[in-house]
C-alpha cells in the first residue's frame, strides 16, 4: 500500500489547518488547562467531532470530504485533530466575563474554518449550507464547552475563580 498526500483538491487546505492547529496547542500559554486537561479536552472534542460527522456525513449524507466513498489519512486528522485543537484553544483560554465574546469569535472562527474547506474544494455540501453550522458551533462554544470546563476536575484546570 502506498501513501500518498495532496492527491485531492484543497488537501493543503487540510494539512495547513492540522498541522497550524496543533502548533497552537502545543506552543500555548495552558491558563485554564493543564497538559491533562488539554489531552481530556482533544479526546472529548475529538470524539464528539466523529459522532457528528458520522452522523451529518455518513446517515444523513449532507457532505463529502476528499472522496466520497472512503475515509482518506486527511480526513482523519481533519476530524480528529482540528475542532478538538480548537476547543482546546476556546476551553483553555475562556473567560466567563467575556463568554459572549468568546462565543461569537470562536463561533465565527469554526464559520471560517469550514467555508475553507469548500471554497478550497476539499469539502462538498450535499443538503447543507455552510452558515447551517453557525448555531452548533453557537451552541457548542456558548453552552456545551463552559459547562464542560466547569465538569473537570479542579485537579486538571487552573481556574483562580
């Protein structure tokens, strides 16, 4: 078997977004998280990311990544990588006083993010619009990722509150 990279339309789209996202984690200031909390944090980010693409990308069949009959090494660290990266990024730098700014900015960031993946070609909507994404991302960063904070251990945080 051999491995080939940058076989798909906007595929360097896709390593610039991985490989950026986890320079970010690894060379960021941990205010909110420490080492475990940002490993925590990938693993539920990134699981809830392949729930939903199964889900918005295999049963209800909204969107095509790559190539649409297979799950391309890109698409992996595409999902597995970049929304965890960036909820770690939101999770460790979060501040409930600015909690409307962070959602909206983050929000809107993820918008970006992913309007992209289309217009660089890597990603094609089938049934979906891009800005359909703006209210999860909302929900996510406004609601969800807070309260996910406040659920781990004060152990694995650094919150001076």
């Amino acid at each position: 078997m051999q491995l080939q990279l940058m076989k798909y339309q906007g595929e360097w789209y896709v390593w610039l977004l991985v490989i950026t996202s986890i320079l970010i984690v690894l060379l960021m200031p941990k205010k909110n998280l420490t080492w475990i909390g940002v490993f925590i944090t990938l693993g539920v980010a990134g699981h809830l990311t392949w729930i939903a693409d199964s889900i918005a990308g295999s049963v209800f069949d909204t969107f095509d990544l790559a190539k649409s009959n297979t799950t391309e090494l890109s698409d992996s660290f595409l999902l597995s990588f970049v929304p965890a990266c960036i909820a770690v990024i939101y999770v460790n730098f979060y501040s409930s006083r600015a909690r409307w700014t962070f959602a909206f900015i983050f929000t809107l960031l993820s918008f970006f993010l992913e309007l992209g993946l289309v217009t660089s070609g890597y990603m094609r909507n089938k049934g979906w619009e891009t800005w359909y994404g703006l209210p999860v991302y909302f929900i996510a960063y406004r609601f969800f990722f807070p309260w996910f904070l406040k659920i781990i251990s004060k152990d694995l945080v650094k919150i001076s509150s």
